[in-house]
C-alpha cells in the first residue's frame, strides 16, 4: 500500500477513505437503478416518483453544501459521522414504514432524510481531499475520489441490485443496503487513525463563517459559475433514473438489461475519472470539462434515446452509448481542482458551492423529469437535457484561472 501511495503522489492517510467511500456508496446507491419503476408499479405516477427523487435531491443539496464548511469548522470526521448516523435513522424509517404505507407524505421526509445524510459523509471527504492532496496531484486525487465515489454508488450498487433482486426481492435489498454503509463508515472513519485537520486559519464556528458557503459564490462569480456547471453534470443521469427505465423496457429491454446499461454507464464512468483527472492536468482543467464534459454530454445525451429508439433492443449498440455518455460525465472532475484553486484562502467554502452543485444535481434531473414529461414526453425531456449541457460548456469559458497561480497546467490551457 504504501509503494503504491508513493507512485501515485498522494498521503497514505487518503487511501483508507478511498476504500470506506466505495463501500459506503455502494449500500447508498443500490436502489437508483429500480426504485422509481417499483414505485410506479405500487400505484404512485411518475410524477409522484420524480417529486420524491427531487426532494432527496433538495435535502442531498443542502447536505452537499453543508459538509464543505462544516468539515473545516469541527473536522471531516467528525461531520462523515454524523452523516452515517443520519443516513441509517433516514434508511430505517423510510423502508419500515415509509415503502409499506404507500403514503407519499411519509415516504417523502424519510426518504429526504436518507438523502440529508449520505453528503455529509462522502463530500466532507471529498474536502478532507482538497487539504490533503498536493496541488499538483489534485487532478489525480479528485479523479481517484469520483472514481470511487462512482464505483460504489453506481456500478456495484447496480450490479449487487441485478443479481439480489431476484433473490431477496426489493425489500429485502434494500435493508441489505445498510450492511455496506456501516462497513465503508468503520473503514474510512474508525479503521483510519490518521486525525483531519480543521481549518488552518483556526476558523472559529460561526453563523458568518457558514454563510460564507454561500456567498463566496457572489464575492468570485466564477465559482458561482463553477457551481452552475457542477449542477447540470450529473443531472440527466439522475434523471433518467426516473423515466429512462419505463422507455427501454417499452422498447423490450428487461429490468436485469437496463440494470446492466446503467452499470456499463457509470464502469466507463469511473475508469475515465481516472483518466480525465490525470488528462486534464495536462489539457488543461478548464478544456477539458468545456468541451469533453459538456458539449460531449449533449451528443451522447441525445443519442442515448435514439440510437435504442432507432435500432429497436440492441443490447451491444446501447451499452456502448451508455459507456461514450458515461465517459463524457467524468470529464467534469476537474472542477473538483478548479473550484479550491479559484479561492485557495477559503477552499471549504469554495468547495461547499462545488458539493451544493453536486446535490442540486440530483435535484435538478428528477425535477426536469417531473415538470416537462407530461407536456413534452421522452422526447422533450432529453432534449431539455441536452440543452443544459451546452449551456455547462457555454458558462466554462468564463470560468478561467489565474494566470499567476502555480499549478501544473499547460501554457495557452487557461486564458
């Protein structure tokens, strides 16, 4: 382990929760792929499933804005562990009662409960990153992180869904779930000796100094910009979540081949996390999420519905469009190293906005879904998706960095 942390560039202490945030993913993202159909197939509509998704998205969001500050007030343990504990009282309420009720108004606080506590812990270590990884590495190190962060939520959450469904049943799967988030918990946090340091200036808690999560992204327009950008990310694949799975099975799709789509979507994903963070540090941050991230994101957004629609079931066809889609995604991990860069005086504020654009993410996909589906279809929808991505490459090219700043980023790739 450690030979390997030395060839890669980054601390020993990183690894551990490197390898606890797979774990932990993976029990919070099982469901992803399944849920909304067995939802629908309950007796809510789609509408009803996209508004549950949403507000998890919401409560996922506020969270997500919450860890980077939080982290650097009482520690990222200390703020991963809280999140552990609210994710499990959230998991516990909504599958005992919540699911067995079929009432959306007790469903949709537990559910968001859920929701509240899974960013807490996986973006609070997503700071500890930044403050940890050397700057020249941070390309890398926030590869590395979405790489696992992806892996667990949804590769091995699909692919342990596609071969537990059949045997367990949703139920039953579902409680299975908090199995891999108590492991990935006591692996990143109790099995890792290694203390984070709170904020280096000695930041005392305050109301002031949490606000400053917000509005930092006023006082540097460009990481309100970078915020933006984050949100429309992984927007569409959260909300195809919610409608995708009804479209391909209409096609003739089976639930275990769209399980295995969506799993060959984010395995493409997480390997190009890899390969874009380390790319990028040499393209360029900014290019990279521009042009790779959101004006490939449309293409592959767009062809994701007609290429199945054209070709009829084709298993082989569609699973490479999924992977080009999924590949493009991960082109936007270098905002992970833009964003602390642009203010690397606050780098938890600034990576609060970045969190909150990845929990308004899960937000804004759902809530596409739910306003436009009934008036534009399955159609309108993508291309409302497609849209939001060439608006993301749109706004990247005012977000620049300093040209003073020393990072490791080829002369001409920043203005």
């Amino acid at each position: 382990m450690k030979s390997l942390t030395n060839r890669i560039g980054l601390p020993p202490k990183l690894m551990m929760g490197y390898a606890g945030l797979v774990v932990f993913m993976m029990g919070e993202g099982l469901e992803q792929g399944w849920l909304s159909p067995f939802l629908i197939s309950g007796g809510l509509s789609i509408q009803q499933s996209a508004l549950l998704f949403s507000v998890y998205g919401i409560a996922a969001a506020l969270a997500a804005w919450l860890s980077g500050v939080l982290s650097e007030m009482f520690g990222a343990q200390r703020v991963m562990t809280a999140g552990v504990i609210i994710f499990i009282i959230g998991s516990v309420f909504f599958i005992s009662v919540g699911l067995p009720s079929h009432n959306l108004y007790v469903m949709l606080p537990t559910y968001a409960l859920r929701g509240f506590g899974y960013p807490l812990f996986a973006y609070s270590f997503l700071v500890w990153v930044a403050y940890e990884a050397p700057t020249e590495k941070l390309g890398s190190a926030v590869g590395i992180f979405w790489f696992c962060y992806s892996g667990g939520l949804n590769v091995l959450g699909a692919l342990y869904s596609s071969i537990a469904l059949p045997y367990l049943g949703e139920m039953t799967t579902l409680w299975s779930a908090l199995v891999f988030v108590v492991i990935g918990a006591m692996i990143a946090i109790f099995l890792n000796r290694e203390k984070v340091a709170k904020k280096a200036t000695g930041e005392r808690p305050s109301l002031g100094y949490l606000l400053k999560g917000i509005t930092i992204a006023f006082e540097k327009p460009k990481i309100g910009m970078g915020g933006i950008v984050r949100t429309i990310n992984t927007s569409a694949a959260y909300g195809f979540t919610v409608f995708m799975p009804l479209f391909f099975m209409e096609i003739g799709f089976t639930r275990g081949e769209w399980l295995q789509i969506y799993a060959c979507l984010w395995s493409v994903n997480i390997i190009f996390n890899l390969l874009f963070g380390v790319i990028s540090d040499r393209l360029g941050w900014r290019n990279t999420v521009m042009w790779f991230g959101g004006m490939g994101c449309a293409t592959f957004t767009v062809l994701f519905y007609y290429v199945p629609l054209w070709s009829g079931a084709n298993f082989l066809l569609t699973m490479l469009i999924a992977g080009c889609f999924g590949a493009c995604l991960a082109a936007y991990v270098p905002l992970s190293a833009i964003m602390p860069t642009l203010a690397p005086e606050n780098k938890g504020a600034a990576m609060s906005i970045l969190n909150l654009g990845a929990g308004l993410s899960t937000f804004l996909g759902p809530a596409v879904v739910g306003i436009f589906i009934g008036s534009l279809g399955t159609v309108g929808v993508i291309w409302v998706f497609a849209g939001l991505y060439v608006f993301s490459a749109f706004l990247m090219k005012f977000v620049t960095l300093p040209k003073n700043q020393d990072l490791v980023v080829p002369a001409g790739s920043v203005d």
